[in-house]
C-alpha cells in the first residue's frame, strides 16, 4: 500500500488541473471559441477552497482506509450476509 495519500492526491489534483488546461485550449482552437478570463482573485476566492476541501476530504479518506486493517475479503463476507 502507498504511505504517501495526501501526495498522490495532490499529484492527482494537479494532473487534472494541466489536462483541463490541455482540454480547454484544444476545444477553444477548434471550435473558434474567445477564451473567458476569470480574475485571479475570483479563482482564489470561490474555487481554492472547494479544491483544498475535496483534496483534504479525499486524501484523509485515504489515509484511514490505511489505518484500518480490514481486508477485502471480509468486506464481502458482510455485504452478503
């Protein structure tokens, strides 16, 4: 198991971030499409925190499905009794 959950969740967010950047300029170049520029300070404002809070809400699931010593196997067992 990976002991580093905040990171690879961090690593995951940034990863979507350059893709929707990549993705966003491919469809505005195909289709003819003016770009909509958003002020740094309205960014930092409405959507840091929402990425900070999921990050944190994934990465700290993360990290207690590591804590917890369950395994799959028994997982099963209970869901189908």
């Amino acid at each position: 198991m990976f002991h580093f959950p905040l990171f690879v969740v961090s690593f995951h967010l940034v990863l979507k971030f350059i893709a929707s950047i990549f993705f966003r300029c491919l469809y505005h170049s195909t289709m003819k499409i003016p770009f909509v520029q958003l002020s740094w300070d309205n960014n930092i404002s409405k959507f840091a925190p929402i990425g900070i809070s999921s990050g944190i809400d994934v990465g700290f699931s993360n990290w207690g499905l590591e804590l917890v010593n369950v395994s799959l196997y028994v997982l099963l067992i209970l869901e189908i009794y």
